[in-house]
C-alpha cells in the first residue's frame, strides 16, 4: 500500500528531475555583439597607434614589417580576404585583417588577447588567421618560395655559399624545427618529442641569403629529423635526381669529383 510519504517522496523526485532538466535546457542568453566591441570603428589598434606612422620603427615592431611592406603585401592578397559588407553589419577591412594575422605571426599571442587589441570577436580572428595565412601562400609561393630546378640556378645558389661562407657544391642549409602545438585528444603519443613537449616539424632548405627554396610541415613530433626528410618530397626528388642538380665535379684545385648536396 503506498502511504502519503511515498507520495510525497515521488513527488519530490519528480519535482527535482523537472527542474533539472528544465535548468540543463535552458539556453544562456549572450550578446549578439558587446558593447566595447560595437565602439571599433574609431578606437582600435588600426584606428590609432597603425595610423600614426611618426615612427617607422615603432610600427616595423609591431607587424615586423614596414608600412610600405605591409601596403605591397595587402595590395597582393586583398582580393582573396576582402569581404562585402551585410545589411547586418560592416565587413572587417582586409587591411586589419592583414594586421591581425601578423601581429598572430609576429608574437604567437593568443585570440583573445588579439581580441581585446583589435575589438573583434574570439570566434572571428579564428577565422581570420587562418584564411589570411592560406592566402598569403597561395598568392606568393610562386614569387617568393620557388625552389630551382635548372642545373645553372643550383650553380648559383652553390656559389653563393661558396663565396658568404667559403663552403663548395653546397645547394642549401637544410634543417628542422619543432613548432609547439596543444596535443590532440587521444593522439598525444604521435606528436609527443624527445624534449617532452608535443610539437609538428618543419623541416626546411635555405639559401645564402637565408630564403626558403623548400618547407614541408606538419610531420609527428615524435619522428627523428631524419625520418621527416626521408619521407618528404624533397629526398624522393634528390634520390631520383629530378630537380637538376649538377653532376659531380672537382672543386677547386682538386681532381676527384664531389656532388652537390644540401648541408645539414
């Protein structure tokens, strides 16, 4: 027989398990746009110390590039980052768009702390980046990260060497580089490197003057920088000689000859 207590004590559960579904439904209101957001227009970064351009040197430390460079740079890529503007809201200018990528590139700073600078939401600067960064590669890696591929350029770029550092048949310094990542769930192990910390490769050739010819990037942590170059491109092409790399020669003074190789 049930009692008025266990009535009440159903009652009580019920009562509870209705609240608390009710409470876990229930959509937290937020703000379509914050007020200190909305108050862009006039008082951002780009609004005010990018605009006051007394000081060359100032303004070269904050996007490590001068104000002509960055002009040349939004110049080439503003057609791919430029958007139109809604009848909801005003488009982000490529030019700050340009200036938040940098400034992400230039000091590894987080988004919201970019946020705060530039008075433009989280979610949107993480959109930002990474379709600025894509565009800058695609409209320039044929301008400025073209790799030779004639047996007169690879002569160059030895000589080069040969001459700023007094080291023959030398087509490029070649090494890797652990860049720092937040280790993905559930796959920590893969990227986790030999100084405990959890990285990807980048493994690049260099020229005399210090310019990429070749990159290739998003290699495990945990691979040795042997294992990223053997399984790259770039020892495929030197293995099946592709890239027109001269054939041996004598260096100077001497008679047996010796190839041309990338110095790691």
């Amino acid at each position: 027989m049930v009692t008025k207590k266990d009535k009440r004590k159903a009652a009580a559960c019920y009562y509870y398990l209705t609240v608390k579904s009710r409470r876990r439904n229930r959509r937290t209101h937020r703000y379509w746009v914050r007020d200190w957001i909305k108050r862009r227009s006039n008082k951002t970064i780009m609004e005010t110390l990018l605009e006051e351009r007394e000081d060359p040197e100032c303004y070269k430390n904050f996007l490590r590039m001068s104000a002509a460079d960055f002009k040349y740079l939004l110049d080439k890529i503003k057609f791919a980052i430029e958007k139109q503007n809604t009848h909801m809201r005003n488009a982000i200018p490529a030019a700050e768009r340009l200036a938040i990528t940098l400034r992400f590139l230039a000091t590894g700073d987080s988004y919201h702390s970019l946020m705060y600078l530039f008075r433009i939401p989280v979610c949107t600067i993480s959109r930002i980046v990474p379709e600025v960064c894509a565009a800058i590669y695609n409209v320039l890696k044929e301008e400025y990260l073209q790799m030779p591929c004639t047996e007169e350029e690879w002569l160059q770029k030895s000589q080069q060497f040969a001459e700023k550092y007094n080291f023959p048949h030398c087509i490029g310094a070649l090494d890797g580089k652990h860049v720092l990542i937040k280790a993905p769930k559930q796959r920590g192990s893969l990227y986790h490197n030999y100084k405990g910390t959890h990285s990807v490769v980048l493994m690049a050739l260099a020229d005399a003057e210090y310019k990429f010819q070749y990159i290739n990037v998003g290699c495990f942590g945990r691979i040795s920088d042997g294992g990223v170059f053997n399984a790259c491109s770039l020892s495929n092409k030197l293995a099946d000689n592709s890239l027109g790399i001269p054939t041996p020669r004598p260096l100077p003074g001497r008679t047996k000859p010796v190839p041309f190789d990338p110095l790691s």
